[in-house]
C-alpha cells in the first residue's frame, strides 16, 4: 500500500488508473506513499487510506487543493464529484497518532442498527457500490488473531465505547469508566462465544483502552482478534446520510467457520 521515498513538501497527486480506480501519491513528512482509492469511495475513505499509510488519525488531516474549496472538509462527498488533476498537488496537513496519544479520541457519532428499517439494511447491504467497497476491504484489511478460534464456538463481536465502557464519563481512573461486571460478562460468554472487539478508533487506542481495563491479559477468558476503524466501510442510508460502519462480512469472509 505504501512506499516511502524522500520530498520536503507535504502533498497529494492524483491520476486515475482505471475508469473506477485513483492512485494517489501522498508526500506527508519527507516521505511519499502510494495510496489505491476509487471514485466511488469518499473523501471519508480516502482520508483512511491516507491513516493507514501514515498514522495520521482522519480527524487530524487537513487536505488542501486548489480551485476546490471546502469540498474536501465534506467526508462523505464522492471523490468522483472533485475535479482532481494528475499534474495538480493536494497539500495533506496532519499530526501523527503517537504525538497525539495524550489527546482522548472523541468518537464518532452512533448509528444503531435498529434505528434503520429492515428494507433500508437490505437496501444498503444489497447495493452494488457497498458490495464493492466491502470486497476491497477485505482484500486490504489482514484481521491479526491474538488467539486462534476455537472449534464449535460461536463469535461474539463487542464494541467498546458505551458497551465495555462510558468514555464520556468525566471520571479518570480507568476501572471507574469500566462497565460494572465486564469481566464476569465476558468470563461467562467465553464459554460457550470466541470474542472479537471492534472500535471505530485506531488500533492504538483500542489496545490502550483495553490493556488498561485488563482485558487482555485476564486468565478467564482470552480475545480472539482486535479491529480497529481501517476495518470500517462508508455506506449512505436515505434516513442517516453518509455514516461509517462495521461490516461483518469482513469477519465471516476471514474465517467461515464462525
């Protein structure tokens, strides 16, 4: 996905490769990387491309391209609806995660699945342009086991923010945001669920977070795998606009079995 060679400016050139698909050539901090997007992905998604190959958290980016305004301040636009040029540089202004780490990461807004009708989960599930999306995710995205599955179990996935813990809380101790009973709840279904945690934060902090609470070093149950926001998708819903969400297919084309 990305390679590095040495520059002292800071920007982003695009030429298309295929009628669907955009290499991007990313100088960030004396480095370029090369990054693979399509016009139908999103500046929210080209922003996450540019994280992976960098570390540089999509909240933190600032791009910058002549002629184009606010456009790119927009995450859901369609990189298709921007006038980019092979030949004209996009400027990416950022700071990187580990300088940041002391920063709580605010979380994105939450979208319940229950809040959607059923016709309009089909709707999205069945579109072609999601479909797409979610077959280059899983070709990109490599799901790292911590511990391997077990056979017979079922999988349990678990967010982390308002399921493991309340990060709003103004408290400051780690234990004291910690959901009542967490480690009775995931002792108990570890009997008979594998268990895998999916946050739309970066890997980092989701090893931070749960590292502090022990839940991964806790004798009575054990996590399976940790993924982190480049494992997420952006889909548009007639009701809720653009938002990002956790497509399980990318779970189940890993590993069947489950």
């Amino acid at each position: 996905m990305a390679s590095g060679t040495s520059s002292s400016a800071s920007a982003v050139a695009v030429s298309p490769l295929t009628e669907e698909e955009l290499t991007l050539t990313v100088k960030w901090s004396g480095k370029e990387y090369t990054v693979r997007v399509c016009g139908d992905d999103t500046v929210g998604e080209l922003k996450r491309r540019i994280c992976e190959a960098t570390n540089v958290l999509p909240k933190r980016q600032k791009l910058l391209y002549p002629k184009v305004g606010s456009k790119l301040a927009d995450d859901s636009l369609l990189l298709s609806q921007i006038p980019l040029k092979a030949a004209v540089k996009m400027t990416m202004i950022g700071t990187v995660e580990d300088d940041i780490i002391v920063d709580p990461v605010e979380s994105p807004e939450i979208v319940d699945d229950f809040e959607l009708g059923q016709d309009e989960v089909v709707d999205i599930k069945d579109k072609d342009v999601n479909k797409q999306k979610l077959r280059r995710r899983i070709e990109q995205y490599k799901i790292e086991l911590r511990n391997p599955c077990r056979e017979g179990k079922k999988l349990l996935v678990l967010d982390i923010d308002y399921t493991l813990f309340d990060h709003r809380s103004p408290a400051e101790n780690p234990l004291e945001l910690m959901r009542p009973y967490l480690h009775e709840f995931l002792s108990a279904v570890y009997a008979e669920y594998d268990i895998m945690i999916w946050s739309a934060t970066s890997m980092k902090w989701v090893e931070l977070k749960m590292g502090q609470l022990g839940v991964l070093n806790n004798p009575n149950y054990k996590i399976t795998a940790l993924l982190d926001h480049l494992a997420m998708i952006t889909v548009q819903s007639d009701t809720r606009g653009v938002f990002d969400c956790k497509p399980l297919g990318l779970i189940w084309a890993n590993f069947p079995e489950v």
